[in-house]
C-alpha cells in the first residue's frame, strides 16, 4: 500500500510537471505566434508604403493613392501614408485633398519639413499665400538654411502685393547666396512691381551675367522691354529665351506681339502657328491668328479658328462679330446674319454691325428686314460713313478684358505681362491630363456579372441580392451580382446570353404557374438587360411584381431598366416627365422595403434626370451615410455640387473620388480649375 501511495504521488508529482512543461511550451507557441504575427503585419504595412512610393516614382499616382489608404485603415496613426497620399494627389492636382492629408501628417509627426512645404505648394496652387507664408515660416524654423523655402516665400509675399517685406526678405537672401541668379531675378521683380525700372534692370543683368543659360531671365528681361515698348530689344531677348525653353508657349506669343509692333506679319503667324502646335486650346493664339489670317484673305482657316475660340468662349462676341464678317464674306449670308444678331443683341447701337446686317438681308432679298436696320443707323448717325475693315496697325491692340465692341479688329493682348513664377516644385500628372466629360455614373444595376476594377478596390455588396441567390439558388441558372458597368458584347458573350433567354423561355413555359416563376421571370430580365431589350426586361419584371409586390429587386431593376429607356426617349424628343416619375416611385418604393445605398444612390440619379439637385444630393448622402467607400456617390454629388455654383463642396466630393478610385475625378477638377 504504501508503495502504491508513492507510486501515486510520484505520478501526480510527473503528472504535475508535464502539466507545467506544456503549458510553457504553449504560452512559448503563443508568445512567438504573437511575434510573427506582429512581424507579419509590421511587414505588410512596411511592404505597402513602399509599392506606393515605387507606383509614386513610376508616376502611377491612382495606384499609389490606393496602396497609401490600405496602409492608413490598417495603421492611422502613421504619418508617412497620410504625406505621400498626399503627395499623389498634389500630382493629380487634387490640391484641396493634398493640403487635407499633409494637415494630417503634420498632426501625427509636426517635425518632418516636406510636410510643410508640400502643404505650402498646395496653398500656392489655391492663392491661399498667407496659409502658404505660414506653412513656410513653421518650416524654417527647423531648417533656416533651406533656400527653396525662403524662395517660395517671397513669391508668396509678391503675390500678397507686399513688396517691401519680399525686398527685405531677398536682401537677406543675398547675404546668403549672393551668387545665385534667381535671388538676383526676383529682387528685379520686386523692384519692377515698386516702379523702380532702372534698379530692376540693374538687378536682371546681375541675374543674367551669374546665369545667361536660364531661359526665364532672358523671358522677364523681355516683358520689361515690352513694357518700355522696345519692341526690337524685347524680340532679341525672346529669341534668346526660346532657344533655351523652345516649349514655352508664352514666349513665341509675346515674341508675336513684338513681331506684330514692328510690321512683320509673316513673322507674327508663325509664331502664333508654333504656340498653337505647343497648346492647341490657347486663346490669344487663335483669335490673334484668326486676325492675321482674315488680314491676308485667308477666310476659311480664319473662320476655322474664331469657330475655336468659340468652342472655347461661346459668348465672345469679338470673336462672333469677326467670324460674321468673315461668313458674309465666304457666301454664308444665313452664318452671318445670326452671328451678326446676336452681337447687336447686346450691343443695339454698333451701328457697323448694324450695317453690315443689312447687306446681308439685302442680298437675301429680305428689303423689309434690311430697311429697319438701315434706319436705325440713319437715324441716329446719318453721316456713318460705309467702309471696309480697316488694316490692321501696331497701334490696334487691345487688352483680353477689354469688352468694347468698337475694337474687333484689333489684336488682344494679356491683362498683364506677368512674370511666371517658377516654384521649387512644379511636376505634372498624367491622369489629370486626359480629358474626360463631366457626365454623371450610372446606375448600380442587377447583373450576372461581378463588376471588376483593378484601380477601384471595391466590392458592391448588398443583402437582398446575397439574400435572393441563396433562396432560390437550385432554381438559378447564374449568380445575381451588383454592378455599376455594362460591358460590350462581343459575338460569344451575345449567343450566350441569347441562349440563356430562351432557356429560360423553356422552363417559364413548363413553370407558368409555379413558385419558381420568379426567379425565373427575374433572370431573363436580366438577361434581357444585357442584350439591351429593356422593354421586354420591364415586362418581366412587372410580371414579378404581380406575382410579389415585395420583390425588391424586380422594382429595383425595372427603375433601371425604365430610366435606361428614358434616356434614349429623351435623345428623341419624347416628353419623359410620366416615365421619369415610374422610376422614380419604383425606387421609393423599393428603399421602403429595403434601405440599401445603391437605391439611395440610383434614385438621386433620377432626381438628377428632372434636374432636382436639392433632392439628388440628399439622396447621393443617404447613400454615403450607408456606404462610405461608395466613390460613385461622391462623385455625383460632387458634379451637383458644381451645378450649384457650390465649388468647395463640389471639389471635396470629386477629391474623396478620386482617392476612392475613381481617377477620373481628377480630370474633371483640373477642367473645372480652368
């Protein structure tokens, strides 16, 4: 007994041991699972921020911005992903957003200066130069020696007209760097804005003997000849500046302007010609151009650039009074006679255009029309004298903003000669660059395929169709997905889905009666959607309606379908305002019994369709008080927001967009920025 009372405790004693072996081994399992884990997770984090940089380097700045918020919903408190999101974005031009993510870099780490100066850019690229001014004194507070910062500072101050803290600025900018020719360049500046010329030349030439290779000296050499009206001086001075910076389009337009004062008009052509090459959309370029072109009896190419300019500015009535008078002259009586009404429209008492109207009336044999404004002339100015257009002269030129009528033959010229302002960082985007319309998204339809993104990563998701695949899921011949895109048809994808409809003709006719019908009825609905026979889809999908008057997604399809048709009713000349109000009241009725954000988001579309912003706004919020990362609802209410006039709200919108994925929103800020 007593040995099995020992054998008893030493196995408990063993027993106990073991007991304590394993649980060291398992708290040692768990301490370094826990380590991996964190080593694992620090990797990834770590691994993110440098494909974004790397995306950032190879200027794919959309891809990057994605990465940057991956890392910031996994580890906010990091201030690097918040400065180089930022970063992309300044290169999309998305300065708004920008400015946003250095702030909040700047609170999680206020010691790092690109912050600073990366914010200060974005302050510049909105004219907040006193925000700017700001960001750059808290910079160099922690780097004094850094002279690009002391650079855009004082360009900040000209811009704030406060020339005599920018000279005290520079002055102490040259007891530093006394050899560097644009500290010497914007002390001419300076100088040159306080009216003291003869200091400002002084210093420019100082600029230019330090640095005769930088193509901006010699360009604000020029401007300062063109100001003294040396015209001949301020040509060789532009000659020099194209040399170095052959792709400036300001200087081939106002080496124009000098070649234009001294009589060389073949000279003058070409170079607007080059400018127009350089930026095809330059105003000056092609109304000036237009001119000359009239000038030497070239009509149509004439024409073709003032119908430009007007592309560009369709109230321009300089422009449209010297188009009329190029389309009388071509033969095109009817052109010119509505361009010639809509001048006088605004103006009743140009009496030459007056005139020039009543000609062409005259020689469509139109006597009444002819005599009334013929009178109107006589009446008023009975010695008007007939002439032809008068040549133009070196005298003739007038400022851009200058509205008087009586000038439309005169060249225009820039409001001011202003000097371009070259910061420490000027880069350009690629995305930005690519012209896209300012049109609305569609719609978040039912679909058998799962919409894909590679820039965009987004999932749409919503319960009822989850809900409805997994009910009739033996009766489903293909998933049911959201989708906000409808791809082309190619000859396989078009035989499959015809295919599918008439097997799903097949089983309706065998099940006419039964409740598997519907979600039969449903996907040849959809199907019907795809092939883009949206009459037959809506009828379907009433017909699941009938038979469920709960069915969310037969309402919510057919509202699709419904507005889908509109739109092309619409194109037509078909009054849609009954049609409009159906879908309408099928997505009301839908969210009634299913709060989702994609019908929020589709039926402020349709508010958009009756031009109810106040409505469509509210309903692209509900969506996005739903579903935060929805970009698509960010970006429609922004376009709203702008039809609005309300811009700050609109660009906040398009940004938050954009940083969502969809990379167009940045095009449409840029366009809205000019």
């Amino acid at each position: 007994m007593r040995n099995e009372g020992v054998s008893s405790v030493r196995l408990q004693a063993e027993s106990s041991a073991y007991s304590r072996i394993m649980l060291c081994v398992a708290l040692f399992l768990l301490r370094a699972t826990l380590f991996v884990s964190t080593c694992f997770a620090q990797f990834n984090t770590d691994r993110l921020v440098t494909i974004g940089r790397s995306a950032l380097y190879f200027e794919d700045y959309v891809l990057s911005i994605q990465y940057f918020n991956q890392v910031i919903a996994s580890k906010p408190w990091l201030y690097e992903p918040w400065y180089y999101r930022g970063v992309a974005k300044y290169y999309l031009d998305d300065y708004a957003g920008a400015e946003s993510d250095c702030t909040e870099a700047i609170q999680r780490n206020p010691f790092v200066v690109g912050i600073y100066e990366l914010r200060g850019l974005c302050r510049i690229q909105q004219q907040n130069y006193a925000g700017a001014i700001a960001d750059y004194n808290a910079a160099l507070r922690y780097e004094p020696e850094n002279q690009s910062i002391w650079h855009n500072r004082v360009l900040c101050h000209i811009h704030q007209k406060e020339y005599d803290t920018a000279l005290l600025q520079v002055d102490t900018m040259l007891t530093h760097w006394s050899r560097n020719a644009k500290v010497h360049a914007m002390q001419s500046e300076v100088l040159m804005l306080q009216g003291d010329t003869a200091k400002a030349i002084t210093a420019l030439d100082k600029a230019l003997q330090l640095d005769a290779y930088d193509g901006h000296l010699w360009s604000q050499r020029a401007v300062i000849s063109m100001a003294q009206k040396e015209w001949r001086a301020s040509e060789g001075y532009l000659d020099k500046a194209i040399h170095l910076l052959p792709k400036q389009v300001g200087n081939y337009i106002n080496r124009a302007v000098a070649r234009f004062n001294q009589n060389n008009l073949r000279g003058t052509m070409s170079d607007y010609d080059i400018a127009l090459d350089l930026d095809p959309n330059n105003f000056l370029a092609h109304y000036n151009r237009g001119l000359l072109r009239a000038q030497v009896g070239d009509d149509n190419r004439a024409i073709t650039d003032f119908d430009f300019v007007l592309q560009l500015e369709p109230d321009n009535l300089m422009a449209l009074f010297n188009r009329a008078l190029l389309l009388e002259q071509t033969g095109n009586i009817n052109g010119a006679i509505a361009d010639y009404t809509k001048v006088i429209d605004e103006f009743p008492n140009f009496w030459f255009g007056l005139q020039h109207r009543a000609s062409c009336y005259r020689r469509l044999g139109m006597t009444h029309q002819a005599e009334l404004d013929e009178y109107r002339v006589l009446k008023a100015q009975i010695d008007k004298r007939y002439g032809k257009q008068p040549r133009l002269s070196k005298q003739q030129m007038r400022r851009r903003s200058d509205l008087d009528i009586e000038k439309y033959n005169q060249l225009a010229v820039a409001d001011e000669q202003e000097i371009e302002h070259d910061y420490q960082s000027d880069y350009r985007g690629r995305v930005q660059n690519h012209r896209v319309t300012m049109d609305y998204l569609p719609m978040y339809a039912i679909a058998f395929e799962r919409e894909s993104n590679k820039v965009k990563n987004y999932v749409a998701f919503d319960a009822a169709v989850d809900t409805f695949n997994i009910e009739h899921r033996h009766v489903l011949l293909q998933q049911l997905h959201v989708s906000s895109t409808s791809s082309v048809l190619d000859e396989r994808t078009t035989r499959h889905y015809f295919a599918l409809i008439d097997t799903l003709s097949q089983c309706l006719d065998s099940r006419a009666a039964t409740a598997s019908a519907l979600p039969l009825l449903l996907q040849r609905a959809i199907a019907f959607t795809v092939t883009q026979n949206d009459e037959s889809a809506i009828d379907d999908l009433s017909a699941c309606i009938q038979s469920d008057s709960t069915q969310v997604l037969a309402y919510w399809q057919r509202a699709v379908c419904q507005t889908r048709l509109n739109t092309f009713h619409a194109s037509q000349g078909t009054d849609i305002r009954m049609k409009t109000a159906n879908a309408l009241n099928d997505f009301t009725e839908a969210i009634r019994l299913h709060r989702s954000q994609y019908l929020y988001y589709n039926r402020g579309n349709v508010y958009i369709q009756r031009n109810d912003m106040p409505h469509a706004i509210a309903d692209y919020t509900e969506a996005i008080a739903i579903d935060g990362n929805l970009a698509e609802a960010y970006y429609n209410r922004g376009l709203a927001h702008l039809s609005q006039n309300e811009q700050a709200q609109g660009i906040a919108d398009l940004s938050k967009a954009g940083e969502l994925g969809l990379y167009s929103a940045y095009s449409i800020i840029k366009q809205y920025r000019k």
